[in-house]
C-alpha cells in the first residue's frame, strides 16, 4: 500500500476503532482540512469538545491543501454526478483531489461503490 485518500467516513470510522480500516494506516494517510471539519463537527456532537480538538489536531499531519482546480473540478464531478445526490461537496472535492494524486479514495459511503478509483470498505 502506498497512500490513500481518508474521506470523513474512513476517518470516522478509524476513530471508532472500525478494523477493516487498521490496515490502510500501514499507507501514507492523505486528506484535507475540509474531511477534518467534518469529522470535528461529528465527534463534536457524539464525544464533545476535547474529543473532537484532539482527533482534529492529530490528524492535521495529513492534510494536503486544496488547489483551486481541485475545486472547480470537484463542482464538475458533482454535477456530473448529480443523480447521485448524496455525493457532498466536501466528498466531489476529496474525489478529485484523489485522482489528481493518483492514489485512491478510501471510503465506506455507498454513494461511492463501485465508482472507478475507490477502495471501497464497510
């Protein structure tokens, strides 16, 4: 394994100790500040403040910055995608950004399964 992008569920589900996940720490962990927010807003909501400021800072070592073509290419995914509602802006943007780093897009979300690009895990 050489690097994958942690979307929100993949980090959310590390956090609840999912061992199907365990093994993709062994790779690079890649993510952004926008998967961080979300995860933060979860745990701050399930485990509250300290909980959540703690996960988020660990996980700040992983962060790759968001480009602006990552953005617009992002939109254009989601909007290509449009019938699949439940992708998430956050979730298009970490998609793209997947590719364009040519690893793949970690994730258990079911709007993701079986799209090209994807280590699916449950």
């Amino acid at each position: 394994m050489n690097a994958f992008f942690f979307d929100t569920y993949a980090l959310v589900e590390l956090f609840y100790g999912n061992e199907n996940y365990r093994p993709y720490l062994e790779a690079e962990v890649v993510t952004t500040k926008l998967n961080l927010m979300e995860m933060h807003y979860h745990l701050l909501k399930e485990h509250g403040e300290e909980v959540a400021d703690r996960y988020y800072d660990i996980n700040l070592r992983y962060v790759v910055d968001i480009e602006d073509n990552d953005v617009k290419n992002g939109m254009r995914y989601k909007l290509e995608q449009r019938k699949n509602w439940s992708i998430s802006y956050v979730d298009a943007v970490g998609y793209v950004i997947s590719k364009r780093l040519k690893i793949k897009f970690l994730t258990g979300d079911r709007a993701f399964e079986g799209i090209p690009n994807v280590e699916y895990v449950k």
